[in-house]
C-alpha cells in the first residue's frame, strides 16, 4: 500500500497526539508545526518506522516572521521518503530572543553545513551542533543579514518602500 | 612601525601553535589555484603524499541572492539563479519559471514544455562535457577536453539562439518562452544531433578504457550509499554509488514521463564511476533531445495552429507581451509596463518545487505573502550540500586524488556559495 499524507498524519497524530499542530498540505505536500523541543524525536520517529522511513534530508532553512510574537524565527525541514518516494515538511518555531533549536546532525550529516548556514543568516542557535560557526559570511559580521529588519535598500529611498513590493 | 609587522596576524588561516614543530605539513589549497576549478580553499594537512585532514571554507563570492530576491519581482529573480550553477543555467532558469507556475496554478502546453526539454538537456549535456572533461585534464589528458569543447560551444550556439545569450542566459519566461524557436534554431539541433555522438564516441574512446585514466581514477574519492544518502547527496553524485535517484523520474516535470531513458548508476562511487555515469547520462540527455524534437514535430504536423504557442496563454499576467504587441497593441502594452513597474501581485502560497539540475536536485522553497516579491526563497543547492563530505572522501587518500574528487564532484562555485 503506497504512503499518502493521510497515513503519515494518522501515524504522526497516533505517536504524538495534540502535540503536532497546523496541518496543511499546500500543493500537497504534508506540512506540520512540531514545537521546538521535539524536533529531533518527531525526526527520530520519522526516520525509524518501519513504514515511514523517512531517511533523507533534502532541505533545511529558516524563515523569520517579525508579526509573529513569540515564535519569530522558523525552521523548516523538508524530509524525503525515497522508497515510497513521498516528501513531509516539518516547521518549528522559537522566539527570536531565545532561538534554540536541537540540532539534528546526528540523525543526517548533511545537516551540518545547513545548520550553519540557517545559523549564518537568521542566528537560530542549533544545540548539540559539532561546530556552529559562520559559513558564507565573515566570522567578524555581527549580525545576522536575512532577518527582515535588515533592509536590501537604502532605507531613504521612498521609490523602494515596502509599498512598491505590494506590502504594508 | 616594525612593531606592527611583527605584530600583524593572519586572522583567517589559523595555523595551529606548534606548527613549527610538527611532522606533517599544512598546505593552504586555494582559494585560487589551477588544480580547482573555482573558487574554493581547503586548508589541508598532508603528510608526504597523504591528506591527513581538510578543512573546507566557502564564502569567498556570496553575493546573498536570497536576500536580493526578497526586494525583486518575480520575473528579476531568473538572472539570479544564472549565476547559480552557471555552467548549466537553463536549467536553473526553468526550474525558477516552473515554481512560479506551480504558485499560480499554471498548465503549459505539451509543445513548451518539450521545447523546455529540449534546452534543460542540452545544458545538461553542456554542464557534464565541462565537468568530464575536465576530470581528464587533471589527470593529464588535455586532448579529450579540446575535442569536446567546440561542441560546448555549439549548444551555447543554440542557447544563442532560443534566447540572445550564452552563459547566463536567463531564458523563457513565466508559463513558457519569449519568443518561439526559430527555423535556424532547429538546423543548428539538427547539426548538433547529427555530428555530436561522433566526437563523443571518440572523447569516450580516449578515456574510458585508458589503462593510466583507469588506474588514476578508480578508488579515488570514494563513497558508500548509505554516507551518500545521509549526506544528502543527489544527481549523478548519488546515482554513481547504485542510487537510482533522478528528479526526473521521481517527481516527473515539464513532461518527463512521456520520455523513454534510463538512469544509469555506478557500485562504489568513486572518480570513476561519476565519471561514467555522467557519461552514460550525456547520450541518455542526447536521446531525450531526439525524442522531444520528434515530439513538437509530430504535435506541429497535427495541430498546425499549436505552432505559434510558445507560452500559456493564463499567464498573462507574468509573462511580458511580445515585443512586436507592445509596440502595435494597447493591451499589451499595458501588460509590459505594469509587469516592468512590478505592479502585479502573486498570490500567497508555499511552494516547494525541485527540478534536475546538472548536479542534482536543484530546489527552490518559496514562500510568497501576496506581495510582489518572494517573502522568503531559498535554493536548495545541490552543490552546497554535498560538497561538506568532501573531507570524508579524500582524508587518507593522496592530495592528488583529492584535485580529482574535487573535479568528479563538478562543486560549481557560484551553486556553492549563492
């Protein structure tokens, strides 16, 4: 029997009940909100079941959303079943001023380099990480360049305003 | 003044205390050196001829495309992911136009997307025949490289003229191309198609039964499956150790499935078997040509009408006008000032779509608000992630089996560093 969205939400919803929120699959891909502090089990679960298998990490990135308080920075994993060639979008959300994610270089290497580079440019601090540093930016820089309260523009220009970009 | 001298550090090469003292040596591998193709610097420590360890930077041209994107139109960020993997940018550009077209809802015709097709794969073609001949000439053999180079260029002749450029070529548009092929185009594919497999048989003839192109490359920068797959790793790099993993045939796009291919696959994944298996993907690439050229001709032989469609006709919106309507058509004038103008808003949605890149599977996850801009877009590059198992590949082995993994892997600096 081939892996659908709804087997992998009536199995996640078995394992971890209310825990797992906001699920949607926009363009059909299975999206779920995991709270910060299981990220890695929710991983873990997914990666050993038998019939989930989900052992392949293709994406990690992060998002921030200034307008949402309390869970400004995101974290979005994109996981891949390639037996049953199904992927699962996984979301976790920490405050901006307490960003701590566990790491899950453990579970996939090629988290590693991924979790520098969300580390880089949103400053999400991944525990357990073997060596959290800048990746593409200069170890001097001290702030973090893709959160939104660093504009691309020079902010005095009035032709470049968020306005111009169907916003605000 | 001589204080400073003294006291001037080298704050970005940190040599370890007692390197005075040690055994082994430290060898600072690029940034830029001939035996790299790019812009890459491995500081490593050697011992004689063995690479004990490497440590990788990267970062030297990021140019924070991701953050570029967020102030840009839609139709603006195509020449951003040019500058990506460039060796194959056609690809990139597809890939680009498809996520949008997924974020829309949009549907092209089977004749654009075989004309799509037919452009991915001769960049496909274009980026394995650099990366092949490439790994020949750091073993030594510069002939192989020479001979496949003018037909390099004939592609980039091609792209010359679906598009007007050759490297970053920023081509088709939203919901299909911008203009459509020429008849000069298809005598230049036809050319290509006729007098290609020739030199390639030759180019394959040199090297793949080469006793010292043998010996040089197999065992080199070898990888295991399972560390492949835990690496992420995808594209021809997976599929060299026995992963039969392809986009393509995964979650087929732009009409995959209607083409007859194989996925060919290596055992051990070493400098050899990517090399042989970019090969074999090289005249799978060329067959799916051959194949979407008969396509469209068989769809204009029936449907004449579908002749003159080159974009879908729902995408309006995105894609600019004709140039010929701008200037003779109200409408359509309209269409090209408010889409220069960025005026025209995009729908909100989270999108993530993959394509095939020359390297892998080439990602793009785009997070639009409703402005007119992307809210958030990352790539998801193929090169980035796998080039960090590159210490695991080359540590024990010789540092020039190192120079050749790095040319195997075909790490494209502009993919790697965005």
């Amino acid at each position: 029997m081939a892996l659908t969205n709804e087997i992998i939400q009536q199995k996640l919803t078995e394992k971890f009940g209310e825990q797992l929120t906001e699920w949607e699959s926009p363009y059909g891909l299975l999206t779920v909100k995991v709270p910060a502090e299981m990220n890695l089990k929710v991983m873990q679960f997914l990666y050993d079941d038998e019939s989930l298998r989900f052992r392949f990490m293709t994406d990690l990135t992060g998002v921030h959303f200034p307008d949402r308080t309390g869970e400004e920075l995101s974290v979005v994993y994109h996981l891949h079943n390639l037996v049953d060639n199904i992927r699962l979008r996984l979301k976790v959300y920490v405050p901006v001023e307490k960003p701590d994610v566990y790491s899950a270089t453990k579970l996939f290497s090629t988290a590693n380099w991924m979790e520098r580079e969300t580390y880089d440019f949103f400053g999400v601090n991944f525990i357990g990480h073997p060596n959290l540093i800048r990746i593409l930016n200069v170890d001097e820089m001290e702030h973090f360049p893709m959160r939104k309260e660093y504009e691309m523009e020079d902010p005095t220009r009035r032709d470049k305003d968020d306005e111009m970009f169907g916003r605000g | 003044m001589s204080d400073q001298l003294i006291q001037a550090q080298q704050h970005h090469i940190k040599l370890s205390e007692e390197s005075l003292q040690k055994q082994t040596t430290t060898l600072n591998l690029g940034p830029t050196h001939p035996a790299t193709h790019g812009v890459f610097q491995n500081i490593m420590e050697i011992d004689g001829e063995r690479v004990l360890e490497t440590v990788p930077t990267i970062g030297y041209i990021h140019r924070a495309f991701e953050k570029i994107a967020e102030r840009r139109p839609y139709y603006q960020v195509t020449t951003l992911t040019d500058r990506l993997n460039y060796c194959s940018a056609p690809i990139n550009n597809m890939g680009w136009h498809m996520t949008i077209e997924k974020l829309l809802g949009i549907k092209t015709s089977k004749r654009v997307d075989y004309m799509r097709v037919i452009v991915m794969e001769l960049a496909r073609i274009a980026d394995h025949l650099v990366c092949n001949s490439v790994v020949a000439v750091d073993t030594g053999a510069l002939t192989g490289f020479t001979y496949v180079f003018q037909y390099r260029e004939k592609i980039y002749e091609i792209f010359e003229e679906v598009c007007g450029s050759r490297l970053t070529t920023n081509m088709g548009r939203v919901g299909g191309f911008e203009r459509n092929f020429s008849d000069a185009l298809y005598t230049k594919l036809d050319d290509f198609i006729a007098t290609f497999p020739k030199v390639m048989k030759e180019f394959e003839a040199l090297l793949n039964r080469n006793r010292i192109f043998m010996d040089r490359c197999i065992g080199a920068g070898p990888i295991s499956a399972e560390r492949a797959l835990n690496y992420g790793f995808t594209g021809p790099n997976l599929r060299a150790t026995g992963v039969d993993y392809d986009v393509r045939v995964a979650q087929p796009y732009s009409s995959y499935e209607d083409f007859d291919f194989k996925i060919p696959t290596g055992t051990v994944g070493d400098v050899y078997d990517r090399y042989m298996v970019r090969n074999d993907e090289i005249w799978e690439s060329l067959s799916i040509v051959k194949q979407a050229i008969e396509k469209i001709r068989k769809i204009e032989a029936e449907f004449p009408e579908q002749k003159e469609i080159f974009y879908a006709p729902e995408s309006d919106k995105f894609h600019l006008p004709p140039k010929k309507d701008v200037y003779t058509k109200m409408e359509a004038l309209i269409y090209h000032f408010k889409m220069i103008m960025g005026e025209i808003d995009a729908p909100a949605g989270e999108v993530y779509h993959s394509v095939e890149g020359g390297n892998g599977e080439l990602g793009f996850y785009l997070i639009s608000d409703g402005g007119r801009t992307p809210y958030r877009l990352h790539f998801r590059r193929p090169c980035f992630i796998y080039y960090q198992a590159y210490p695991e590949m080359v540590e024990g082995g010789l540092l020039s089996d190192a120079v050749i993994a790095l040319s195997s892997l075909n790490v494209i600096a502009g993919e790697l560093d965005a």
